[in-house]
C-alpha cells in the first residue's frame, strides 16, 4: 500500500464550471486525469485530495462528480477547499456516501485518518491576505490543525504523520520577511515533517513554496501543477 496525493479536481459534471480559463492543460482533463490515476494507483492505495473536489454548490449536485472518483482506484480521501461550497457535517456527507453505494471514500474534517504506514491529519487553512478577518480565521483553523494531530496521537503515537492543508502553510512573502507561519509551528511542535497543499493554480505556480522549511517538508499538489497524475508521498 502506497499514499498518493493530488488536490483540486475542480469537477464540475453536474454543472457548467469549466477550467480552461487557467490555461489549456485544462481542456478534457478529466479524461487525462482518469487514465493517470488508473495507471498510477493500486486498489490497496490511499489517495489524498487536499480540498476543491467539486464546483457543485449543494451535496445533492456532487453526485455525478462523485460518481466519477468512485470509479477510481483507491482509497479516497478528501479534505474541504475554499470552493467546496457543498461540504456539510460529516454525518450528511457519510450518509450521502452510503445512500449512493460510493466506496473507499472518506474525508478529513475536525478528525485524523489511519492508514497502514501513516496518520492524516490537516485543516483548509485561509489565506494570509485576507485582512478583515484573518486573526480570526487563522487562529480556528490553527486550533483545528493542532485537535486533527492530537486525535492522531491519541489513536497510534507511533506512526509518521502526514499533514495535508488546502491553502498554502506559508508564502513567499513571509519567508522573505522573515515572518514565522503558525501552521509551521504547530506541525514542528509535533515533529511533523511532510505537509502537502493545493489551491495554486496556473500562474500562481510560481508562488509555490516546496522543500524544507524548518525542518517541514512541503509539496504543492494541484492536478495542473501535477499534470493531473496523482504524486506519491509515502
């Protein structure tokens, strides 16, 4: 068993969201992204999907979008982007699951997840841009990165963890000025040493941070970023 990661999916089968305007790479991805996910991942293999699974607005509209990665290889597990607009408690997004016969999917959300080799833990993240309500944002999202990792401790103290956070853990600006991340902090904190991401797109790549940061490595996941084939992590 392997863990894979790719992150922004950005489905759209159940409505007219298409994602060309990012650049051509985007034309038919669905169908480049299928046949590297199938050639890539083993049914005993995990797959990470850091947030921007779906354009739908609603659970009820994913259907066909979920549809689509039920049909993939491995298990899938997904964790709320800044568009998952149809994300809901866990409890309904579960039920859904079941109502739907979708297997070998599951999400991240205020928990950990298990896995022969690892422990997952993460949140969405925010940006560090917005400033009408960034202290606030951040700081929920902080507390939710550090409850995921103690949940994990609690469940298996003596596997490696992996984080997987939505938006970038830090930017090229704060490293510039020198600024500390939180989130950083938090994962070296409970030496957490791998972190994947998504949210970057197109020309936004160049904003990319990956490598080691203090002593936390980071991996930008994006399907564009990744040529819509799933990257291995562990």
């Amino acid at each position: 068993m392997s863990i894979y990661a790719i992150g922004d999916l950005h489905l759209s089968f159940g409505t007219d969201k298409p994602m060309n305007i990012f650049g051509a790479s985007w034309d038919k991805y669905e169908i480049k992204l299928e046949k590297n996910w199938n050639e890539t991942i083993d049914d005993n293999d995990v797959v990470l999907l850091p947030g921007d699974f779906s354009w739908a607005t609603y659970l009820e509209d994913t259907k066909k979008d979920f549809e689509f990665l039920n049909k993939l290889r491995g298990t899938k597990l997904l964790l709320k982007g800044n568009h998952d607009y149809w994300w809901t408690t866990l409890k309904k997004m579960k039920q859904f699951m079941q109502e739907n016969n979708f297997k070998n999917i599951d999400f991240l959300y205020n928990n950990s997840y298990e896995t022969k080799e690892a422990m997952i833990v993460g949140t969405r993240g925010w940006t560090f841009n917005d400033t009408d309500n960034s202290d606030k944002m951040l700081n929920r999202e902080c507390n939710r990165l550090e409850l995921s990792i103690k949940e994990a401790q609690l469940k298996n103290k003596n596997k490696k963890i992996i984080c997987m956070m939505h938006y970038p853990p830090i930017t090229k600006n704060m490293i510039e000025r020198k600024e500390k991340s939180e989130y950083i902090e938090i994962m070296k904190k409970y030496e957490i040493h791998d972190c994947i991401y998504g949210h970057l797109h197109a020309n936004s790549h160049n904003e990319a941070i990956e490598g080691n940061i203090d002593s936390v490595n980071l991996k930008l996941v994006s399907s564009d970023y990744l040529e819509f084939k799933p990257i291995k992590i562990l």
